[in-house]
C-alpha cells in the first residue's frame, strides 16, 4: 500500500483528494495527500521568517554561509555548558545527603529520600523546558533563561552553607551524638529554605536538559552524507562532557569539602557555572538555530479533540473528500518538514479527516494536517522505549546513596592514600570516560563484523545491551552486600556502621560501578540520539525529555519504593530493622538489590518486546515521492 503525494492545483485552489478516482478505495488503505504552500515561517519573538528546517541565525534570518557557523567548534561551546551543568548536579547528589546529616542532622534515610526527590523533580520536568524551547522560546533562549536560574539556586545553596544562621547549631555534636540522634536538629524555616533553593536549582536544571542535547545536534549539516556519523559520535562526546563533569563532582568538589568546607564547595559549583554561562554566551554568533513550531501541547490537544468529534465518520464516507494536508514541499508547522501518513493509530487519521461539511475555513480543532496527526502518533510510538529506562535509573539513583553507607564500612585505602568515601561514585565516570575513549576504536570494529551494522549496533540494540549490563551490575550488588553484612556481623561490627573495616576493601564496589557505568554509555546515549532521530522536527527537545522524564520517574521510583519497603519490612514496636535500616548493618541492603535484579529482569523482557514491535521512521523525499528508512 504505497503513498504518494497527490500535487496541488496550479491555482492553489483546494481540490477533493481520492485514490484511483474512487474515494471507496480509501477504506483499508493509506489514504491520499494534498498541500499547500506555507512559509509563513515566524521566531519566537517575530525575527524574519524561513521555511521548513533550515537553520537560521540568533535573529531568525536564513544563514548565507552555513560553513562559518555550527559544527564542532559551536558544539564545544554547547559541551563547556553541559560539563558545568552535569558537575553541579552530580556535586549536589552526592554531597547533599552528606550535608543534611552531618551539618542538618537529618536521618540519612530522610536525606537520601529529599536527595532522589531533587533528582527526579530536574529530571521528570525536564518537560517544560522541551515544551518553552519547542513552542515559543527555541533551544538558546530556554537554555539562557534556565541557566541563569540554574545559576541563583547554586547560590542559594553556597549561601545556606556559608552563613550560621542558615544551619542548626553544631556545638557538641560528635560522631556520636549523630548515631543517637542526639544533635540539634534543623528548625523547620531553615529546611524550607534548603528545600527552596535546591528546588529552584531543580527547576534551572530542568530547563536547560532537554535542550543541550537537541541544541548542540542542530549545529551539523542533514544534508551531509555523514551526518548519520557526525550525529552518533556527538551524542558520545556530549556523554562524555558529562561524564567528565561527574568525575570533577566526584573529585574536585570533593577535595574542596573535605580542605575548605561545605561552603567552598557548594561555591565552586556556582562559579563553575557562572563561567560556563560566560562561554556558552560567547559562542552565540557560531551557533545554527532551530525556529520554534508553536504550541506542541496545543497541536497534540488539536489533534485529539478532532479525532474526538469525527470518531463515528467513516473512511469510506460518500462525504469524504481526502485526508487534508498543505500542498507543497513544505508543512504548516514552523520549524517542521512534512511527515509521511502511516497506518499507526488509525483512529488518530480521522483528526485529518476532511468532510464536505468542513467548508473551505476549517476550524484546527475539527481538522489537523496529516503531518500534524503523525506528530502525535509518533510522540506515542516513543513512549514505551524511554519508559523502559526507567528501571536502570532507580538503580542508578539506589547506588549514587546506598553505595556511600556501604563505602561508609569498607576501608577505602589504596596504597598510602585513603579516598574520601563521597569519590567513591566517580569509579563510574571514570569507566564511562575510559569506554567512550573506546568506544570506536574497539567496540565499533569488532561489533560490526557481527552485526553488519555501521555504526556497530543500532540505537535500539545499544539500549538493550545497557539494559542487560545494568542487571548485571544490581545482582552482583546484591551479591557483594550479602558477603559485607556477614563479614561485618561475623566480625562484630554490626552495631558500627560508620566505623571501616580494615580488613574489607571498598574496591569490591568497583565491580558494580563499572558494569553500570558500561550500561549508561550504551543505554543513555543510545537514548539520546535515538529520541533526536525518532522525533519530529518541531518537536526535538520535548522527544529529549523523554529521556529526562525516565530519569526523573526512576529517581521518584526509587523514593516511593523505598518507603515501601521501610512501612512494609521494618517493625519498631518488635525491635525489628528494615531492609533500608539507618545501621546498614543490621539492615538487608541485598535484599533490596535482589527485588532490583527481578525487576530489572522483567522490564528487560518488556523492553525486547517493544523494540520488537518498533519501526524506525521513514524520511520521506516529497520532491522525489520515495521512503528511506535508515539502518540506526
């Protein structure tokens, strides 16, 4: 059943579409196409005007010589970016919990919990910054804007822990005192500030994630013959900014706590990103933009609220004129190219349903354009993917806290030096750094001799790859934790959890880290540029906050469960401890890491079946009528 565009008439006056001159043909087949010129083409703020995707500059004008803007020297500005962004997020996640039991005197459990919730709150409304970037603001506006606020909330934070009067008072509070519970707690105006200034930090960073990504990919040329190339090893470069960023959170800020104070720390967060704020502005005559498509929300409602009201129309109705689309090259979305019509959520099509009865000025909400349909259905077509993520970033969030209250009893000497615990979780960013340095090198040559694919294996088969490392990664966390418990009980250390054990070496924990770190490059990134590719046109930063969404809801995921798992398996009255018991000790960590690996095992198999059913978008050529469907 092919498409094939119907042209418009010479005079741009609509005509009825049909197939084979028999609108009864329709039923059961992919219906016809018309369109109509549009190049009425605005920015968000009314700069100029183009047409379909063409990059344009800052003010919206098509740009003369595409070869003096964009590339990779405007991506390394758009990755000093990221770089600070990600070191100020990981910083805070693992010096946070820290911070709120030693200097808050909050239980850790409550700590780690407030932690995964600023986690998945950045994350999970990473939604609006795609919608603002996508709809009114484009990518370089949001990421300003966010970055700023980004930048205000970090110091809000440096402020907390710089001035007395932000924290309780820390007068005879010892180790000890901290076990019992016995020091001053924080009062309730000064946890509400906390609260206040870590959610704004959340909500800058919010802004600015699903826009780095799809900003610093708009900088290539599509009409190169290897762009598919140029597209996969940015997205690994832009992994390993981040990455490199989390091991200078892991390292760097963590040696300024440790020799200055939580302050410095904290402060050194907010002059990194105040300089990366000074270099992403600084590369703004190099940067290619994107136009904004309008409202995406209000596109997707249009569409649904049409298809609503011509749900009892048939496709073979004698008041059938065609499916209704804009004649010409061009689609009626700013920013957007024309989609092929797909037999995907048929019900959907009857939103581009046009009827005799719709008259020659519809309104949008009773007719879309076919292009407008395939938007929504491929926004639904991507769900399941990312949501298939969501389980390895529970086990993500469960290792950035649970693995430092093990490090906490494990001795973390190497040689004569002796690591703070809170490095601990940059062995992971450095794996990461070490596999993406070989990532081509080694992993692509030897993948493609078995798999026949260029790129070594394609996005949906990297996924699946860091879905499987990932379980391997919790039973083997599971595993270790079940041999420290009986070590530490067998050794009488159980009623000690924050003293080290000489004699158990903290680098047992390298093993999980590193098989998580080998399952975020190929997981993550596979993520990434499979959500930019899959994506439609003017919809690129809402499709890369999926993938910030699945973040966010394992970071909540693992918030609720461990609450769960605290009410349901700990019994105060009967002296009986919890899995996720403030002793680790006395808890049973490995239980919860076990229940992981379940869990994990079942969203695998969810996963295969999902990228069994996928198809990867075909690109259209409407000058030439033919699909590419290409091997990612």
């Amino acid at each position: 059943m092919d498409t094939r565009e119907i042209q418009s008439p010479e005079d741009g006056v609509e005509t009825p579409t049909v197939l084979d001159g028999n609108s009864d043909s329709i039923h059961g087949k992919k219906l016809g196409m018309y369109f109509i010129e549009s190049d009425d083409r605005r920015t968000a703020f009314g700069r100029g005007y183009t047409g379909g995707t063409t990059p344009v500059n800052i003010h919206g004008k098509p740009i003369p010589d595409l070869s003096k803007t964009g590339g990779w020297i405007a991506a390394f500005f758009i990755f000093g970016n990221e770089m600070a962004e990600r070191m100020a997020y990981f910083g805070l996640s693992v010096n946070m919990v820290a911070f709120m039991f030693y200097v808050m005197h909050r239980p850790f459990s409550s700590s780690s919990n407030a932690v995964n919730n600023f986690l998945g709150i950045s994350q999970a409304s990473s939604v609006l910054g795609g919608f603002l970037a996508d709809a009114y603001l484009g990518r370089y506006w949001t990421i300003a804007i966010f970055t700023t606020i980004y930048l205000a909330g970090l110091t809000g934070i440096t402020l907390c822990a710089t001035m007395s009067i932000f924290v309780p008072n820390q007068d005879n509070c010892d180790q000890f005192s901290l076990l019992l519970g016995n020091c001053e707690p924080a009062k309730q105006w000064q946890m509400v500030y906390l609260y206040a200034v870590l959610y704004v930090t959340a909500f800058g960073a919010a802004g600015i994630r699903p826009c780095v990504s799809s900003f610093g990919a708009d900088q290539f040329d599509e009409s190169r013959q290897d762009y598919k190339s140029l597209l996969d090893r940015f997205f690994n470069f832009f992994y390993l900014s981040v990455t490199i960023g989390a091991i200078l959170a892991f390292t760097a800020v963590v040696y300024i706590q440790i020799k200055h104070g939580w302050g410095a720390a904290f402060g050194s967060l907010a002059v990194a990103m105040g300089i990366s704020n000074m270099v992403f502005f600084l590369g703004t005559p190099l940067y290619r933009h994107r136009l904004p498509g309008g409202s995406p929300l209000t596109r997707v409602a249009q569409v649904l609220v049409a298809a609503f009201q011509k749900r009892n129309n048939s496709f073979s109705s004698s008041e059938l004129i065609g499916l209704y689309e804009v004649p010409g090259k061009q689609s009626a979305i700013r920013g957007s190219g024309k989609i092929a019509h797909t037999d995907d959520f048929r019900c959907l099509d009857k939103a581009a349903l046009q009827l005799k009865e719709d008259g020659p000025n519809p309104s949008p909400w009773r007719l879309c354009t076919v292009t407008q349909v395939e938007e929504v259905k491929i926004l639904l077509k991507l769900i399941p993917i990312p949501a298939c993520t969501i389980m390895l970033n529970v086990i993500l969030t469960e290792f950035l806290t649970l693995s430092v209250q093990q490090a906490y009893t494990l001795n973390t000497h190497m040689g004569h030096l002796k690591l703070p615990v809170t490095c601990m979780p940059v062995f992971p960013g450095l794996s990461i750094f070490l596999i993406l340095s070989l990532y081509y090198s080694t992993f692509v040559p030897i993948s493609r001799r078995i798999t026949g694919h260029p790129h070594g294996a394609s996005q949906l088969q990297r996924i699946g790859i860091g879905l499987l490392v990932s379980i391997l990664s919790v039973a083997w966390a599971g595993t270790f934790e079940r041999y420290r418990r009986n070590y530490a009980i067998k050794h009488e250390y159980d009623a000690n959890f924050l003293i080290p054990m000489p004699n158990l070496s903290a680098y047992w924990l390298l093993i999980q880290y590193c098989l998580i770190g080998l399952a975020e490059v190929f997981c993550v990134v596979g993520l990434l540029e499979f959500l930019y590719e899959e994506a439609p046109d003017a919809m690129k930063s809402i499709g890369s906050a999926y993938a910030a969404i699945a973040g966010g809801l394992g970071c909540f995921v693992a918030s609720i469960l461990n609450s769960i798992i605290k009410s349901v398996t700990g019994n105060p009255g009967k002296g009986q401890p919890s899995w996720l018991s403030q002793n680790i000790n006395t808890g049973r960590f490995d239980y919860l890491y076990w229940l992981l690996t379940v869990l994990s095992l079942i969203n695998f198999l969810a996963f295969l079946y999902s990228a069994h059913r996928y198809k990867y978008r075909a690109r259209h050529n409407f000058e030439t009528g033919k699909q590419d469907v290409n091997n990612k």
